[in-house]
C-alpha cells in the first residue's frame, strides 16, 4: 500500500513543477524494495511492476488442546499447596489449613493444690546443744553438743486446702559430741546425744495451691546419751516443741520439693534412787524435705 502512495505522490509533484516553470523533472529516486503482503503472499517490486511474487508458508497453528471428556475433573491438589500457574485452572484450589487452636486439657481435681494425703520426709544437717543440772552431790553440770543429722517424718490429713493436721517424728543426732564438765572440754569417742520428739503437728499453706508453709509440734520428748565403751545409756523424758518454715515447688501432680528451716526445745529429766537430773535440749536444724500432698 506503501509504494502506490509514494508514485501518485511523485506524479503529483511533477504536474504541478511542469505547471509552474516547464522544467524538465528530475529522475526520480529509486524506491527500496518493499514486501507486499496480499492474504498470506509476499510480492517484491524494486521500481518494475513485472518482478514475479515470492511466496512464503504461514507459520503452523498451536495445536488445539484436547478437549476433556464429560464429567472429568483433574485430580485436586493436595492440601495446602498453590494452584499451578497460568491463567485459569479448572480443579478446586485449596487453601493453606489454617492453625486449629486447641484448647489445653483440663487439669485433673487436686492437682497442684495442697489437700487430701499428707506425708513429708525430711533429711539434713543439724546443730544440737544440751545442758545436764543435777541436784546432788554425786553429779556434775554439763554442757553436751555439736552438728549432725536432722530427720523428719510426718503424716496427717487436711480438713481444709492449705491446712494439715498429723502426727510425726522429728529428731536430731550427734556422734562424739563435745562435752563440758568441771571446767575441761573434750569430744568422748563411741558416744552419741540423741534427741528425739514424737507429737501431733499443724502445718499451714498461706496459698493452698503454693509452696510456703509454716507449722509446729508439740509432744513427748527424749534425750539419750549412750557410750558405747562402757555400754551405758542415759536417758532423760519430758515434753518438747518445734517450730518450721519452708517452701516447696511442685514437681509432680502431687509430689513436691523444697527446703525446711526448723528450731526444736526440749524440756526432761531423769531420777534415780540417788539423784536426779533434770536436761535442756534446743536444736536448729535445715533439712531438704519431699513432700506429697
């Protein structure tokens, strides 16, 4: 369509040069070639309207894609996976799954919470100290102590959460305490003071769910002295008190484990047909405890 425009439009400009002044056009320019295409054919014409045409094969078509058979849908894709790309896919899309919020179990009855069963064990060190008066002539006052074993054993109930009543033994215990007599201080070797108390206990959680708790103990008490040398055994009766304070962290549903502060005062004496002697026991005691409650 290009060249005809271009030859009218030079035909043109020498008409109106002839009119103007009668000079002799100048040669026209030779025009490039230039592909025609007429339906699918491509005509070459360099200035000569005889040149033959050259023809070219189209390009092939895309093959058509297979239609589907009735009822058909591809198999879908699995669960949280993105569609495949291109512009339209005919299977289902789904959905990354959202996260499903699960709500925590429910903790069992009594779980965490001080009440039911009470049994405490308890281990550790401890200082004991006891002084020996005596009202007549055939004895002597004597200062008995040192550091070592602290024990407890308790068990009891709980009426209310929080609250425990039970009875128990505590006790403290000392091999080759250092003994004060007379004005001379020396440790006896095979000798062991032994204190002791078996009595009925309070024990009180603050929180019935924490850890903290504070108690006492009254009951009967015992303080013995043995020499195993001579094989002889002095033991002295009467009443005693104890008071604690601890905390323990739970580590279980019902099992707990902490540590225990106790201090113990006892008050007994011993007579026999020539004397009588009255002693004084205080101990201070720390004791790793385990408890189920």
């Amino acid at each position: 369509m290009l060249r005809p425009l271009r030859t009218i439009a030079a035909a043109a400009v020498l008409l109106l040069s002839a009119s103007r002044g009668g000079a002799q056009p100048a040669d026209p320019a030779p025009v490039e070639s230039k592909e025609v295409m007429t339906g699918g054919v491509e005509a070459t014409q360099d200035g000569d309207a005889g040149a033959a045409p050259t023809t070219e094969p189209a390009a092939p078509a895309a093959p058509a894609a297979p239609a589907s058979p009735p009822g058909y849908a591809p198999p879908p894709p699995p669960p949280g996976s993105a569609p495949p790309p291109g512009p339209y896919y005919p299977g289902p899309y789904y959905p990354p799954p959202r996260p499903v919020m699960v709500a925590p179990p429910a903790e069992e009855p009594g779980r965490h919470l001080h009440d039911g069963f009470y049994m405490r064990l308890g281990l550790g060190a401890g200082a004991l100290a006891a002084t020996y008066q005596s009202d007549s002539n055939l004895g002597t006052d004597a200062d008995i102590g040192g550091a070592g074993l602290g024990i407890d054993i308790w068990l009891g109930g709980t009426p209310w959460p929080g609250l425990v009543i039970g009875g128990g033994i505590s006790g403290n215990s000392v091999d080759e305490p250092k003994i004060e007599a007379g004005g001379t201080s020396q440790n006896i070797s095979n000798t062991t003071l032994t204190a002791s108390m078996l009595g009925l206990f309070v024990d009180g959680f603050p929180d019935p769910e924490g850890g903290f708790h504070v108690g006492g103990m009254l009951g009967i008490a015992t303080l013995t002295f043995r020499d195993e040398d001579r094989d002889e055994e002095q033991r002295h009766g009467g009443g005693g008190a104890a008071l604690w304070a601890g905390y323990a962290g739970w580590i279980g549903s019902d099992w707990s484990l902490g540590g225990m502060l106790r201090l113990a005062a006892q008050a007994t004496e011993h007579e026999d047909s020539d004397r009588k002697e009255k002693a004084r026991a205080r101990s201070l005691s720390v004791l790793v405890t385990a408890l189920y409650h």
